[in-house]
C-alpha cells in the first residue's frame, strides 16, 4: 500500500510539473496572469496532496492498531495455551511423584522394634 501511495503521490507531482510548463509554454495570457493560475493550479494540487497524505497515514494508523491488536490476541492465546499445557506437565510430574513415593513405602522395611521388658 504504501508503495502504491509513493506512486500516486510521484504521479500527482509530475502531472501538475507537466502542467504548468505546457501552461507556461501555450499561454495566450499575460505573464501576472500565467503565474496567479499556475499559483491557483499549486494550491490545488497541494491540498490533493495533504488529503492524500492524511489519508495514508490514517490508512497506515489503523493497520497498525489491527496488526498490534492481532499481535496482542496470539501472544495471549499462546500464554493461555502454554499455561494449560504447563498445568498438564505438573499434574503428570504430581502423579508420577506420588507412585514413586508408593513405592518407595512399599521398599522400606517398617523397622520391628523389639522391646524385651525387664523386670526388676
């Protein structure tokens, strides 16, 4: 898009360039009168360009926002899936710890304490 601006904006001033010489060159009016319409021939064309320009940069201003807005939407869909998959690793690893901690128990011996009482 912006390349396709460059290009009218490039047409726009060449266009009113040409103009003006085949004005200055073909025109039948006095000279004080050649410059007011070739002065009134770049007032206009200056307003075309100023509208042209603010036209792109609001063009370019919302492009922007949807592009930050889409940029802001998948970084949060991506944390929110990594989160939950992050979520899935600890309750695996939570399980896993609490088998092994079963058979840990079920490897330990309970120690038999064999009291002999004495009598005096």
């Amino acid at each position: 898009m912006a390349s396709n601006t460059g290009q009218t904006i490039l047409a726009l001033l060449t266009g009113a360039a040409i103009g003006a010489g085949i004005g200055i060159l073909y025109a039948p009016d006095k000279g004080s009168k050649t410059r007011n319409k070739i002065d009134k021939e770049r007032k206009k064309a200056q307003k075309r360009m100023k509208k042209q320009i603010q036209t792109t940069t609001s063009n370019l201003s919302e492009k922007a926002q949807q592009a930050r807005t889409s940029f802001e939407q998948k970084l949060e869909d991506t944390l929110s899936s990594a989160s939950y998959k992050a979520d899935d690793i600890l309750l695996a690893m939570e399980d896993k710890l609490e088998a092994l901690r079963k058979q840990n128990a079920k490897l330990q011996k309970e120690p038999t304490t064999t009291t002999k009482k004495t009598t005096a």
